[in-house]
C-alpha cells in the first residue's frame, strides 16, 4: 500500500464520510476507516483513551468526521454524547498523531459556522470575531483547541466550519423532505434568518481540495457563496419538488418541539462567507441555490 495516498478517515460511515470514500477513491486514494467505539483494529474508544496507534503509523492524511448527531432535542446525557465524541475524539486523535514516529503530513478536523455565535449582523468570513454563544459555540470551540496537539506537532492542520449540508442521503434536507414532497413545507420562524449552507458535493470536493493544496488556509468556512434567508430556501425547495409551500412552523413551536437545539440551529442566523477558500482558489460547481438542489437531491 502506497503511504503517500493512505488516508485515515473518521466517522467514514456517515452521510459525508460515504461520499467522501467514494470520491478518495475515484482519485487513486487508499481510505482506511478508523471506527469509534472499538478497540480493535482500526478502531478508537473515546470511552476508554483506546486508539490504534499502529493504523495511523505512515498514514499520508487523517481527516477527522466523527460525531454523535446534533439534530435532536438536547438532554443533558444527549449533550455529554455529542461533546465527548467531536471534543474528546479529536483530542485523542490529534495527540496520538503527535506522538507517531512517522506522522501524517495533514490532519483536516470539522467544526461548524457556531463558532462565530447565534444571531450576528452583516456577513461573517474567517477573519471576523469569534464567540462561544451558546452550546454549539461553546463546542467548537473546544472542538478546534482539540486539534492544537498535532498543529504544535508541525502537521499541517485546518479545520472546516461547516454550514448546513444539503444532501438527500443525510442531514437537514433529509428530515425536510418528506414534508415538502407532501405540499407541508414552509418556512420556519419568520423565515428572515440567514442559512449558510453548502452541497454535499461541494463540501467533499473542498475537504480534497484542502487535502491536496499545500497553501490551504488553517480556518476554512465550509459554506456556498449563494447564502438565503430560511424562507427563501423553503420556497426554493418547494419549486424544486414542483409543490406549494404554504406551511409556516412559528418559532414557539419550534422552541416547544426542540428546545435549545431549534432556537441554536433552525432560528439561528448567521451569513456566513468562505472568503478564505474562494481567495485561494477554490471553486465551487454550485455556488447558488438554484445550480445546487437540484444535485443534492439526488446527493
């Protein structure tokens, strides 16, 4: 096995992690999955400080997907899962990488577009002001200090701060859907709130891109350019679909089903811009919302 094309891969068994395989493979990479909560083989257990150590050895890259699911009504054990699993796994993996004879050349990490808070005005790029508003604010930035140990180790490390993923397969628009294809969609809240997302193909062509360009910044917003209010979404999804959207979720209701997690995800609202990835080259095939839903439905 070539080395110099391995790459270790984190949370390989979800949405972005599948399609993410697919297209490292497509490009002549070697994807080796390295499994949570094992301590066999290939495996890492949080629980338990486990990894091995071995899998990584020699290893080209790691990018690091792993993560309970956040969409969901936050319980406090709910809540411990979640931070354990981004801010506890990293930290695992990021100093055991630290500690390897021969360490990787690049360790990519996720983060997520709550590291700059809840509700801001004007438009956010990398450079602007961070915050810890909040639980998803507080956890990235923990989730980012996690991956400090292998950046001081000299490999070259960047962390994604990813917006809502559109993808059919998995996340946001999945739980959408079934709704809008029944002519129930609407808008949530006033629907005014900014969305910063990004098309499932997008983010993987950008996390390769980051992979493979020496130059790439060590903060990179994982969002399109094309960012909408939350009712113009709900009205682009349902022309899509071919279907009305006549169906507001007010925002009591949303605080009364989700609690903490609608009022820091659905109601949030942040206009958050990649501006470190476009300066540097990067392109993205869909930076609209028109040019990317009709992909990330068959995503």
């Amino acid at each position: 096995m070539n080395a110099r094309r391995q790459v270790i891969l984190t949370g390989a068994q979800g949405f972005i992690g599948r399609a993410l395989t697919r297209r490292l493979e497509e490009r002549g990479y070697s994807v080796v999955p390295l499994r949570s909560r094992t301590s066999g083989p290939q495996g890492m257990n949080i629980a338990t400080g486990w990894i091995d150590r071995e899998a990584l050895e020699g290893a080209h890259a790691v990018i690091n997907l792993a993560g309970a699911p956040i969409s969901t009504r936050w319980t406090k054990r709910r809540k411990q899962a979640i931070t354990a699993s981004r801010v506890d796994g990293t930290q695992l993996l990021a100093s055991t990488l630290a500690g390897l004879s021969h360490k990787p050349a690049i360790f990519l990490s996720m983060s997520g577009i709550s590291r700059y808070g809840i509700h801001r005005e004007g438009f956010l790029d990398e450079d602007s002001p961070v915050c810890e508003a909040g639980f998803l604010g507080k956890l990235s930035a923990e989730w980012e200090k996690a991956t400090a140990p292998a950046q001081a180790a000299g490999i070259r490390t960047t962390v994604l701060r990813c917006g809502v993923v559109l993808a059919a397969s998995g996340g946001a628009l999945k739980l959408m859907l079934p709704a809008f294809r029944l002519g129930l969609g609407g808008r949530m809240s006033n629907g005014q709130q900014k969305l910063s997302w990004i098309r499932l193909g997008d983010l993987v062509e950008l996390m390769i891109w980051c992979l493979e360009n020496p130059s790439c910044p060590p903060v990179i917003n994982a969002t399109a350019p094309g960012v909408v209010s939350q009712g113009e979404f709900a009205h682009a999804l349902a022309r899509q679909l071919h279907r009305p959207c006549l169906f507001p979720t007010p925002a009591w209701v949303i605080r009364l089903i989700f609690g903490q997690m609608g009022v820091e995800t659905v109601l949030s609202d942040l206009h958050v811009e990649p501006l470190a990835a476009v300066k540097a080259g990067f392109k993205f095939a869909t930076p609209t919302l028109e040019s990317a839903l009709p992909l990330a439905l068959g995503e």
